[in-house]
C-alpha cells in the first residue's frame, strides 16, 4: 500500500532570522537629518568597525572599500570567534563605540528600541540608494525588527523556515503554526501531537531537518534568541545561564513528551524513509532548498 500524499504547507519562523550574519550599517549615536555631512572620497576618513575577525572582514568587504575610497582607514574590532551573550556584546559596544556593526537579529532590535542606532532612511533618500536589489521581505523584517524605521541592511540572507503538515494538524485538533512564533509556542504544539504505536506507523510533532541531534537542536535555540555558549573573552561558560537553563527545559521536556523526532542511523536523505513526506510528522525546521527535495520525493 503507498503512503498517502501529504500536503505541506510552509510558514517562515522570522526569528530565525537571529542566526544569521547580518552586517548593519549604523552608527552607535543618533543624528538628524540636517547633521548629515556630504562624503568626500578625497579626504581622510576613519570608520571602527565591530566584526567577527579581522582577517574575514579585509577579505569580505575592507579589501573592496579601500580599493574604491583609498582615504578611507578602517579600525577592526575583532570579537572573534568564541560565543557570547547579548550582555557581553553590549558591554563591548559600549566600550569600544563603534561606527559599523555586525549584529544579529535580537541585538539589532534590542539597539534599535535603545535609539542606539543611526535611522538611514534619510541617507538612503539622500544618496539615493537603490534598495531594489535586496529581498523585499528582508527590508520589511529589519523595518518591522526596527519599529518601521531601517536601521541597517544586510548583503546576504541564510534562513530557515518551518514546515507543516497541515492534515496532521487538523487530524489531531492542533490550530497551525504562524508567523513569528517562539520556540516554546512551537513546541507546545508539537507536544500536542500523540507520542503512541510503532516507529512505523507513529506521529512525531517536530524535528530539526536531516541531522536533527538533541544537543544540535538546543545550540540553534539558543542561538536564534541571542544566547551563546562562551563569554567574549573565551574564559567563560555560560551555559548556566537563566536563559540557557530555559532552552535545555524546553527541549527535553520535548523531548520526554515522546514528541520529538531524533534520527537514529546514518544521517542521509531519503526521500522514502523521511518522516515528514511520509506523512509521520507535523513539523519541520529545514532550509529553502528542502522544499524542492519535498517536492522531488513525493513525486516518487
């Protein structure tokens, strides 16, 4: 007997957002529109920017800047690469008050409701700036994260969305995901879902795409709201956190409920043995590009 065909709908969880790289270009004082000062690529300019590392900054973006304003002298303050909490970000910030930013979503927001950034609006307008080549949602996320003010903009987008199926949903009683839900809403949901009968035949409310590893699940839950492992000097932990203790608890108790699904085997896709073109589970955190791998196996 062959499975029956399910049909999948797709809703994009925009606080997955807080996982990307997203280079912001603000200043850490407020100023208006008549304080703007018309850039002349003949003199001297200095600009401190806070990025990762130094070395993928130059490679990335200083490289091309200076090539094209060779006045210009750029100041890297390098983070680097061990994790760190919003707390610890923001005591460098204020420390180190730079001009350029590399921030995630929730540090964005957070600046932003601060009035610690630079509207560019009015810059956008004034150098008349074409936006049209970046994603239209990508502007309205950073103006909505920026409530209705453009604080900064993005040159690449990595995200992931949450799919669903809705026939389980609507099976089992369960009302369907939205957009912008949290992680706990998300997982309340996939609790909901029955956890009884045989691997074959059984319902699981949730899973991280191919890979799916329990401690793999937690590290991207924490990290989409902001959390990380290491404090800014690398001497510190902070796993222990409130915040981290929150995530763990959400998780396991997830994962306890019998709801939550963990690959077991050797990690590869397959579109015959995927619990979620099969039919057996309500929700999936994959990339775009699953979306057509779905489509492709159902049509098998």
């Amino acid at each position: 007997m062959s499975e029956p065909r399910t049909r999948a709908r797709v809703t994009i969880l925009l606080f997955t957002f807080a996982a990307l790289s997203l280079v912001f270009l603000s200043a850490c004082q407020k100023r208006e529109k008549d304080d703007l000062e018309d850039f002349d690529p003949n003199e001297p300019v200095k600009l401190k920017v806070m990025y990762i590392l130094e070395e993928t900054f130059g490679q990335t973006y200083g490289n091309l800047l200076q090539r094209k304003f060779p006045n210009l002298e750029l100041e890297i303050v390098a983070p680097g690469l061990g994790t760190f909490t919003i707390d610890d970000y923001l005591q460098q910030i204020n420390k180190e008050q730079p001009d350029v930013l590399f921030l995630s979503l929730p540090l964005y927001e957070k600046l932003a409701d601060a009035g610690r950034l630079m509207e560019l609006d009015s810059v956008i307008q004034q150098d008349r700036f074409n936006l049209s080549g970046i994603y239209p949602a990508v502007i309205e996320q950073l103006r909505v994260s920026g409530n209705g003010k453009l604080y900064g903009l993005t040159p690449e987008l990595f995200s992931h969305a949450i799919y669903y199926n809705a026939d389980l949903f609507r099976k089992y009683g369960v009302e369907l995901p939205t957009d912008r839900m949290s992680w706990d809403e998300v997982f309340k949901l996939a609790q909901r879902f029955p956890s009884d009968g045989n691997e074959e035949e059984r319902v699981y409310g949730f899973k991280k795409d191919v890979t799916g590893g329990l401690s793999e699940l937690v590290m991207v839950v924490g990290d989409t709201i902001g959390l990380t492992s290491v404090s800014s000097d690398g001497l510190r932990l902070t796993l222990q956190s409130d915040g981290w203790r929150k995530v763990f608890e959400s998780v396991m108790k997830t994962y306890q409920s019998g709801n939550l699904h963990i690959p077991t085997g050797p990690i590869t896709f397959a579109p015959e043995t995927d619990p979620f073109i099969k039919g057996h589970l309500a929700m999936r955190l994959d990339s775009f590009s699953y979306y057509s791998q779905m489509l492709e196996g159902r049509r098998k």
